[in-house]
C-alpha cells in the first residue's frame, strides 16, 4: 500500500511538474479503425487527428517533428508548438501576421540553401500558407504553415504518388479541422 501512494504521488508531481513547466511533452499516437483515422497526442499542445492510417516512423526532438508514412509511402510530418517559442515570435501578431513571418523565415532559410521554392497559397487571412520546396538533392516537400489558438503548426508531405493538389488538400483539412 506505501508503495502504490508512493507512485500516485510521483505521478502526481510529474503530471503537475509537466504542465507548469510545458518544457517536457507527452506523445502517443493510436489509429481509429472506425473513423479510419490517425490521432497524434501531444500533451500540453493538444490532439491532431488526420485521415487513413498512417505509422510513425520518427520523432525529431529539436525540431519537436513527428513523421508518419502510410501505405503508398507517402510521408507526413507535423510539428505544433506555442507560436512564442518561435525565434520570429511578435507579442499580439494575429494569425495571418504569425503565418506570413513563419512563412518568410522558412522561405529565407531554405532558399539562402539554395533549394527552390514555389507560394501556392497565402491563405493567411485564414490562418495558413502553402507552399513547396524543391532541390537537386531535396524531395520535393509541401508545407503548410499556419497559425490558430496561439499555436503554430508546421505539416508537410513528401509522396510520389499524391499530386501537388491532394497534398495541398490534405494539409489544409488537417489544419482547418483541428
């Protein structure tokens, strides 16, 4: 019995330790045969559902990246994070103000890098842009960088298969309906 408070007691203090400091995140991600439907869990960050099944194949910590691949090798990488952990970070920017300097800041990266870069969308009156990067030795990447409920999001597919329309559609259903 000693034993068993003493646990509820260290998962207590994690638990309180873990929201207070939002530094450590809590991640899990479960298919929904049903919905057929894929969830990725960050905890504090919140839920991010998206359609099909899909399999995580890797989690990048500094980038706090999560990427998936689905049955036609399609790849599928999301990040979410508190937009004042971001380096371009204003104090009251609104949502198409966060989405165009995130969208800037990657662009500029990228292309001093030398890789090609294609604006399909600026939805950011919306929250969101699309838009692609593309090189001689970089996979052609989709991206959609968006802004809502004081977090930014970073989606992105790479995929043979899926042509540049269906990718710019799966990316703005998943950010619209989450």
């Amino acid at each position: 019995m000693k034993s068993f408070k003493f646990i509820i007691t260290i998962l207590l203090i994690s638990v309180f330790s873990i929201a207070k400091s939002q530094r450590s995140l809590i991640i899990a991600d479960n298919y929904n045969k049903k919905k057929d439907e894929t969830t990725l869990v960050i905890i504090p960050n919140g839920n991010i559902v998206f359609p099909g099944k899909w399999h995580k194949i890797a989690y990048n910590q500094s980038s706090k990246q999560h990427f998936f691949r689905n049955a036609d090798s399609t790849l599928l990488i999301i990040a979410k994070a508190p937009q004042n952990k971001f380096d371009f970070y204003v104090k009251n920017n609104s949502n198409k103000e966060f989405s165009s300097a995130y969208y800037k800041w990657e662009n500029d990266y990228w292309t001093q890098k030398g890789l090609n870069s294609k604006l399909f969308k600026d939805q950011s009156d919306q929250g969101y842009i699309l838009w692609q990067l593309s090189g001689q030795k970089y996979k052609t990447t989709t991206f959609l960088l968006g802004a809502k409920n004081g977090y930014g999001y970073n989606l992105s597919t790479v995929s043979k298969i899926w042509d540049e329309e269906k990718q710019q559609k799966f990316l703005a259903d998943i950010f619209l309906e989450n």
